[in-house]
C-alpha cells in the first residue's frame, strides 16, 4: 500500500522537467546521421570535412571586398557587374572552395553586389526561407531567419530598418532586394566620412555582417554588430 | 488519478489542441459553399510564402547554435553533395510539404532535420522500421 501512495504523491507533484534530458531533436539528429554513414550515403570523413569548411565561414572576405571597392572604382564596378568574378579577389571561389568543388549544393553560384548611394539604401531578405551568400558572409543570423523579419521588411522597411538602429531620411530611397536559391545579395555601402586616407585593412573593420545585409551602415569607430541579446543554447556548439 | 500513461496522453491531446493554427473564422472541414475562390487561394497557398503578411514589431536577437543545429546543417549539405538530393527538393521538403503548424511552429532546423529523417525513408535508403529502431537505440544511450 505504501508503494501505491508513493506514486499517488508523484501524481500530485509531477517532478521538475530533467534538464538535462536528451531531447528528440538530438535523438534523432544523431539517428539520422549515423543511418545516413551505416547506409553509406556518406562517410563521417565527409561530415568532418564540411564541418571544417563551416569553420572557415564568415563576414570577413565580404567585407573585405565592400574595402577593396571603395578604394579601387574599377574593382567596384567589376563587384556590381560580376559579383562572383570579384569575390576571387578576396579568395571566394564559389565554386573550388567548398569541398564538393561544384560550389555549395544549397547555395548554387550567383552573388550579386547592390551598390548604394547617398539617395539609394539596399536592404536584403529572403521572403521565402533564409537564402544568404554563405560562402562570403558565412551563416545567417537567427532574426534573418524569422518569418518575422521576412514578412514586415518588404513592406514596412523603413520601420523596421528604425528598429534595428538605422534612421534614413524620408529622402533616401530603400530598395528590398529579396534573395533567392539561385541568387545571393550583398550590400556594398557608402564609404562613411571620416575614413578618408585609410588603408584597406581599417576599412575592412567597419563593414560588419549587419552592414552587408542592409540594416546599418559603417560608421568609423563601430566595428561590431550592435548589441541584441543572445537566446542561449541549451547544449551549445563550439565554433 | 489518470495512471501515467494516460497523462501522458491527455497532455499531449493539449499541447496538440493548443497548437492548431488561430484561423478567426469557422474552420475544421467546411462545406465547399464557405471557400470562395479567394479564401481557396489563400488555403492553397505555400506556408513559406510570408513576405508582407502583417506583423508585429519583436526584439531582434542573435542566438547561440544548438550541437545537433550545427550537426542538421552539415548533414543537409552533405547528404546534397553526395547526391542523395537536391536544392530544389530540399526546399520543397523543407519549406511547403511541412504544413502551417510544422512551419511556424518548429526551430528552423528542426524542419531540415525532419525532411532529412524523411527523405532516407521516402527514398528507401532505409526502412521506417530501420529509422525507428535506431531512434529507441540512440534513446537508450541517454537513460
């Protein structure tokens, strides 16, 4: 009888949710991928490979080029007109560099450079999922990825570009440019004043991953995102 | 006292409950005389397509990845180069065959994990049992 009351307690007071409890998502992460290397799909020497090649992603030869661009007008008309020919110049080969050497196999090979100008502010979405230019930019910050982002910004872009820090004047006109599979975005800003003499390298610093999506321009001294907070991870990766 | 099974069932009866689409108008199998043709192309329509659906303002965050997000990811790319899919089926998988309440209602990578579980069974790489067995081992681990 004890026993049965036991229980009866249990009932009344369910215990606390285990933290550390797997959850299905890791359950079957791992379940698919271990099938997929059984079956021979693939081979874990394959996973560690593209798994290297995430590690060397990042905003950086974006940056990078946006710098080149704003010292060198042949190199930023080449940008404008052959966004993929230019991304050679700062080592992106988008199609040799990842490890399947026929370019990404979600990313397809078009990146394609939206120059602004002082009247002229480009913002880049993806309507439809998330379509981003990893290979240059590396991966898409999470409110890239909200369906919150994607469904307000094509319509009500001034507000939330407000949102994100970045006031424009009513005179400045912005242009949404919506991503697709086969086409990639970035922004090549204005070169902020107060940059005059300076060398590749300090510019380069300035031009940050919000600042080629759209939602901020390059400011000297600001060489950071700004500051949002961070949803913790309950199990995080270690980049 | 519901033994415990039984409340295991109840609550998720509940949470399922709690996650059908708000639809603010009659819904649940209507007569056909009720679907104009405008509301049948909004049915129809992809859940993915949300560019201009009004929204509210929220706070924009970064996030922390997730071991087996990362993990999702490299897998889906993989899975492409080895040529067991292609970019154009994994955003069909991905993004329109989910459904509304899949679409909205998972992490972002949970709905490439699932279409990944999927497409090994769809294309017969291995059987739902194979997939199912496997999922109780992984499971066992853990315990």
């Amino acid at each position: 009888m004890s026993d049965d009351h036991d229980h009866e307690d249990e009932h009344l007071h369910p215990p606390a949710p285990m933290v550390d409890e797997v959850s299905e998502f890791e359950v079957l992460e791992i379940a698919v991928r271990e099938l997929a290397i059984e079956k021979g799909l693939f081979t874990q020497e394959d996973h560690n490979q593209w798994t290297d090649y995430m590690h060397t992603l990042g905003p950086a030869p974006a940056a990078r080029l946006v710098a080149k661009a704003w010292l060198d007008p042949e190199y930023k008309k080449l940008c404008v007109e052959d966004g993929v020919k230019a991304s050679l110049d700062v080592n992106i080969d988008w199609v040799n560099t990842m490890p399947t050497k026929f370019g990404t196999p979600s990313d397809y090979c078009n990146l394609r450079v939206m120059e602004d100008t002082p009247t002229l502010k480009h913002v880049v979405v993806c309507t439809l999922c998330s379509c981003y230019p990893r290979p240059i930019l590396g991966q898409s910050p999470e409110w890239y990825r909200t369906p919150n982002y994607r469904r307000r910004i094509v319509r009500w872009p001034r507000q939330v570009l407000a949102e994100f820090g970045l006031q424009l004047p009513e005179d400045v006109e912005i242009r949404v440019v919506d991503s697709n599979q086969k086409s990639r975005m970035i922004v090549l800003p204005v070169r902020p004043e107060g940059t005059e003499g300076w060398t590749e390298d300090q510019l380069a610093e300035i031009v940050t991953r919000d600042c080629l999506i759209g939602v901020a321009v390059p400011k000297p001294g600001i060489t950071n995102n700004a500051k949002r907070p961070v949803r913790k991870a309950i199990n995080p990766y270690k980049h | 006292m519901l033994p415990p099974i039984r409340q295991k069932v109840m609550r998720h009866l509940d949470i399922v409950g709690l996650i059908q689409p708000a639809l603010h108008q009659q819904t649940h199998a209507p007569s056909p005389d009720m679907i104009d043709n405008a509301h049948f192309r909004a049915y129809t329509r992809s859940p993915h397509d949300v560019g201009g659906e009004p929204d509210i303002p929220i706070t924009w965050e970064e996030k922390e990845e997730e071991v087996w997000e990362h993990n999702t990811f490299v897998t889906c790319e993989v899975l492409a180069w080895r040529g067991v899919w292609n970019a154009e089926e994994r955003r069909r998988r991905q993004n329109v065959e989910v459904g509304q309440t899949q679409y909205l209602g998972l992490p972002y990578y949970g709905r490439w994990l699932l279409t990944a579980a999927k497409i090994l069974v769809d294309k017969q790489f291995v059987t739902a049992t194979e997939l199912q067995d496997k999922v109780a081992e992984v499971r066992r681990r853990y315990e």
